[in-house]
C-alpha cells in the first residue's frame, strides 16, 4: 500500500497538490462595462479590460486562476472588490475576463477557482512598504525662507 501511495505521488501532476487546498466551485458571473470608473473596495478604480475579480471569501489582493467548468478555458485574475450579491454566485469576473472564458453569452458559468497566492495582511504590506520606500526629505520649492541645498540633504 505505502508503495501504490509514493509512486502516485511521484507520478502526479504538481498542479494537482497545488491547487487541492485552496479550491472553490460555483456559479460566476461578470461585471457590466458600465461599471467602468467605479471604486473597488480596495481603492482602484474598476476597467473592464483588467483581469480583476470581486469575491466574498477571498483576501483582497489574492491571485486566482478561474477555469470554465463547460470549456475548460481558464484566466488568470486578482480579486480586488467584493460581491457577488447574488445569494448562489461566488464570483464576478471582469468583462475582459468573461470574454476570455467564453461567458458573455449567457451572462453566468460553472467555474472553478484556484487561489494561486494569498494576499499578505494591510499590516504585513505596510511595513513591507515602509522598508521599501527610501527615506526622503519633501521641500517645498516654492518656499523662500527655508531654503536648503542639495548636499544638505542626507
């Protein structure tokens, strides 16, 4: 028996354990083109030619691999907004998106939805940014009294 285990363990595509604990199936829908400009809820501003998602579940910031369940056509997008607020949906795709999975037609599709990369925490991400960034000293230019040149500064 621990033989027939390791060799399909072997032998198994990566993929497969890849994407075995981060898994959701269910019904996804698109959002229109008119929403274009819009807000998301982590700040930017929505266009139908970016490969973004909106979830309920996931981390916003998380990159997810969506696969149509009838046509085995699969895009690549980040979840930056949430929603769907439809009660059976979980997920709502960019119009570019939709059109890549073959569902523009019928507005809604069986999907599978893969979470390649988590998000970090807000925390996480400030202080990663924070370490980042190079310290800088701002000079208003305009200023006349405190003028300062630029060796001075460190």
């Amino acid at each position: 028996m621990r033989t027939i285990l390791t060799l399909f363990l072997l032998f198994s595509p990566l993929e497969a354990f890849a994407h075995s604990f981060d898994f959701q199936k269910g019904t996804a829908s698109y959002y229109s083109r008119y929403e274009d400009g819009r807000r998301t809820a982590d700040g930017e501003r929505y266009s139908p030619y970016r490969y973004t998602a909106a979830s309920r579940t996931l981390k916003l910031g998380s990159i997810i691999e969506v696969v149509n369940a009838r046509n085995d056509r699969r895009v690549f997008l980040k979840v930056n907004d949430r929603g769907p607020y439809v009660g059976y949906r979980i997920l709502d795709v960019s119009w570019i998106a939709a059109r890549e999975l073959g569902m523009l037609r019928t507005g809604t599709t069986q999907v599978k939805v893969y979470v390649l990369r988590h998000s970090h925490s807000r925390a996480r991400r400030h202080h990663e940014e924070k370490r980042l960034t190079p310290h800088r000293w701002i000079i208003n230019h305009r200023s006349t009294h405190d003028r300062v040149s630029s060796n001075q500064l460190p």
